[in-house]
C-alpha cells in the first residue's frame, strides 16, 4: 500500500493473444491485491483479487500472480476478446488498512 | 438491489459555486469512499469513512468536505468550486473493517468552467 505503480499505461494486443499488467507496491505488510476493470462511461468493477497466503489465483481466462519477495503482481488474460478492452486497474491497502490505493491504469485494446 | 447509486450524474459549476454530490449504499456496508478520477492520474481517494459518525481524509481532500448521514449516504461537498475540480467523481462502498472488496457507483461527470 502506500504506493502503488501500473505498467504499461497503455497496451494494445491481437484477439487471442495473451496481455499481461504489473504492478509494484511499496508496503511490505500489504496483503491483498485486487484488479478492477472499468468499462467506458462506468465505475470499475472487481474482476479477481489475491491474498498473500497465495502465489497464484485463476478465474477462467483471466489469472493474478503475486510475489511477495519483489513485491509485484501481475494481471493475466489469455485469449484475449474485443469485450476485454476496457481500463484495469490495480490496487493494495494503504498502510492502516482503511481504504484502497490504486494503480494510475492501464488501458487495453484488443483488435479483432 | 441498486448497489451504489449516485447523483447527478452530470453536473456544470461556475467558479466559486457550491454543489453536493449525493451517494447511497444499500448492501449494509460499514465504509464508504469518495474518489476522482482524472486522465492519466487513475482513482485518487478524496475523503472515506470507516464506519457511520467517522470519516477521515485521503490523498487529495483540500477543496472538499463529507457528510456520513447516516449508515447508507455519504455525500461530497464543494463549497467553491475551481476548474481543477472539473473530474469524474466515484463513491464506493466496502464491507466490514478488512473486506477490502469495493463496489462503485456510475460516476458524476462534473465540469467546473
């Protein structure tokens, strides 16, 4: 928590092709970390999240991998579709645990 | 279930106007939050409260004040509006004290001229 940064801001990908978002926090105690898409013109939505008691957790094609040691985890989607383009963001606690601090986003285009 | 609901959805101020922005929970949650979003800058908390009767600032509180009515509305006051408030404002709602799960509202598109 405290500080968290996203990579890439931007990423544009084929349908069906794999895209992959990173993040990296600052607070070593932090021990949740969701994703939450955000369609256009909507607030975001909560797609998956991790605890840190687990390196990895998979939703059908979309999948977050935490490591606790470099403090980072990723956002996975595999075979990619035209409705997954859309702003995701991460996020992780911040330091007294009350409220969430987010990612500055990354916007994924997927062309057909 | 409505979720989190917010009103205006669209809103235009002149400089030093006021304005409440309203928001309503009905999932029973503990905490709420209010969050602007502007280009490049993703989701900055403004204000939350923990629990009904507390709230407490965020990364970016100056210019804003909040009310906790009561344990379902949470509103977002701009006493003198200034163009740099001109942003999409997001209130949120979470469970108990450690659910971090948030869910949002639609937004209110606000434009300060």
């Amino acid at each position: 928590g405290e500080n968290v940064e996203q990579h890439p801001s931007t990423l544009s990908v084929q349908e069906g092709d794999s895209a992959v978002i990173k993040c990296t926090y600052s607070d070593s105690a932090s021990n949740y970390f969701p994703w939450y898409k955000q369609e256009l013109g909507k607030g975001p939505q909560l797609i998956i999240d991790i605890r840190s008691n687990v390196g990895e957790k998979k939703d059908q094609r979309i999948a977050v991998t935490l490591n606790k040691t470099a403090k980072h985890f990723s956002l996975h989607i595999t075979e990619t579709q035209p409705e997954d383009s859309a702003v995701y963001f991460c996020a992780a606690p911040n330091q007294a645990g009350t409220a969430l601090i987010f990612g500055k986003g990354t916007t994924l285009s997927v062309s057909s | 279930n409505a979720g989190v609901t917010q009103t205006p959805k669209f809103q235009v101020l002149k400089t030093g106007q006021s304005m409440t922005l309203q928001c309503a929970q009905d999932m029973n949650h503990n905490s709420m939050y209010w969050y602007r979003q502007d280009p490049g800058m993703g989701l900055r908390l403004i204000y939350y409260s923990a629990s009904e009767g507390t709230t407490d600032k965020g990364e970016v509180p100056n210019g804003y004040n909040v009310s906790r009515l009561n344990k379902r509305e949470f509103s977002l006051r701009l006493e003198s509006a200034a163009p740099s408030q001109t942003s999409v404002y997001f209130c949120a709602s979470s469970g108990s004290r450690g659910s971090y799960e948030q869910y949002f509202g639609p937004g209110t598109r606000l434009t300060v001229t």
